[in-house]
C-alpha cells in the first residue's frame, strides 16, 4: 500500500524571503490551494500541505492547509508564534514584519487518528504539543523551516522531545537545503516515535521520506508508561481554551 498521507514542508511554493512572501500572496481558495485540493483527491490521499502566504484583508498569514482524499479542506491552520531572532553576526529575521500571528489551536480526524497541527516556532512551546495531546491527537505534523543556525540545536531535540513527552508520533517536515538563497534552511524531515526515537529522516537535499505510523506502537508505549495517569493535576494543569480550537 502507498502512502496515506503527504506531508509537505513549510513555505513549499516559493522561498522563505520577504520579497517572495509578499510577491506569492494570495486568497484561500486561490491557485494554490486548489492545486492542493486537486492533488489530494487525485492520488486519494491526505494532503498536509505545507504552508503558503495567505492573504486576507490586507493582512498576510503563514498558512497550512490540510485536504481529505476527496479534495475537501479538512484545516486551516495559521502559525501562531512568529519567528523574529536577532543573533549577532549569525542571523536577523523578523517574520512579524510581514505575517500577522494566528489565534487557533487546529486538529483533523482520519480513519486511523486525530491529528494536530503546528508550524516551525509553534513547535518551541511545550502547550501545544500538549493541548493536542489532552484532545487525543495520536500524530503531530509541524511543516517546518529551520535555519542553519537553530537547526543544528534545535530541530531534532524539539521534534523528540515533544514527541517523548506527550507520548505521540510527530512529524517535521523542511525544505530542502539551498546554499544560495538568503535564508538557508537546515533540512532534516524526520518521523518521531512516541518514545522520542526518529524512525526515519532525511538529509539535506531533496528527498521523499516513506515512513510508518505505528498505532499499536503507540498504544504499548502508553500502556508501558501512562504519563497521562501520572501526571499530577491536582498541581498543575495546561488548560486549552475551546473557542479557540476548529
């Protein structure tokens, strides 16, 4: 059997520069999102389809869109913490300059598991992983764009860690590496397992990664440690808000 699902990397469709954000902009349903639409149901799978500049309003949003095997949008997910970074001598980005910041948690059902949904830098913090947890998200899917400077540090101890501590599979997913283009990404897509192993990942370059998704796996990992009994919320407790969830 192929693959089930298709997971595309952040920023896809152009570049992450500011010049092409703004050149690339467009409405949803646009070109773009009907070409995800088309593809999803012509190759009968789920299509998490990276992110594109949305625009609406006079305002522009880092957007992943997610499509059933019928080419209907399941989700819409808008990044919702914003990359600005300033390190000396290695990297300037304010994405703030150019995005407006999302205010919805996002999940979708399939037949084998509800999913969540997160983009890059909403991977650096620990609710949300969490929040999609406690509303029984078994696979996490972050399209992701790592820089050379981040990556190295950040990108598989995020991924595994969120992973390990929420006892769920994860999925990064980043686009190929170009030395030339002024923002250079790290790469390294990878499948993370709920016991915060990579089960598979992939280099630098331009590459498909055909991987499982292991829900007995899944269900023994938590049966072998039930964090979820464990935990402690007669002390604490991460609370989502329901309106703010689609």
């Amino acid at each position: 059997m192929g693959a089930q699902m298709v997971c595309l990397p952040e920023d896809f469709s152009f570049p992450f520069d500011t010049r092409y954000v703004l050149e690339n902009a467009e409405p949803i349903p646009g070109e773009t999102s009907k070409m995800l639409s088309r593809c999803a149901e012509e190759n009968n799978v789920y299509l998490v389809g990276g992110t594109l500049s949305e625009q609406e309003n006079g305002k522009l949003y880092n957007t992943c869109l997610v499509y059933g095997p019928d080419g209907s949008m399941l989700a819409k997910h808008r990044k919702l913490h914003l990359y600005d970074i300033d390190i000396p001598g290695k990297i300037t980005f304010r994405e703030s300059d150019f995005f407006t910041a999302g205010n919805k948690f996002t999940t979708f059902d399939t037949p084998f598991c509800k999913v969540g949904v997160g983009i890059c830098y909403d991977l650096r913090f620990a609710p949300l992983a969490h929040i999609y947890a406690q509303l029984g998200c078994k696979l996490l899917v972050y399209p992701a764009a790592f820089n050379m400077t981040t990556g190295p540090m950040l990108s598989e101890l995020l991924s595994r860690s969120k992973a390990l501590d929420n006892q769920v599979y994860l999925v990064l997913v980043s686009p190929a590496r170009n030395e030339t283009a002024s923002y250079v990404v790290w790469g390294h897509s990878m499948l993370v397992d709920p016991s915060g192993k990579v089960v598979k990942s992939a280099g630098i370059g331009e590459e498909l990664v055909l991987a499982e998704v292991d829900l007995d796996n899944l269900t023994s990992i938590r049966n072998r440690n039930p964090l979820a009994k464990h935990r402690r919320n007669d002390l604490y407790k991460v609370v989502s808000c329901e309106d703010y969830i689609k």
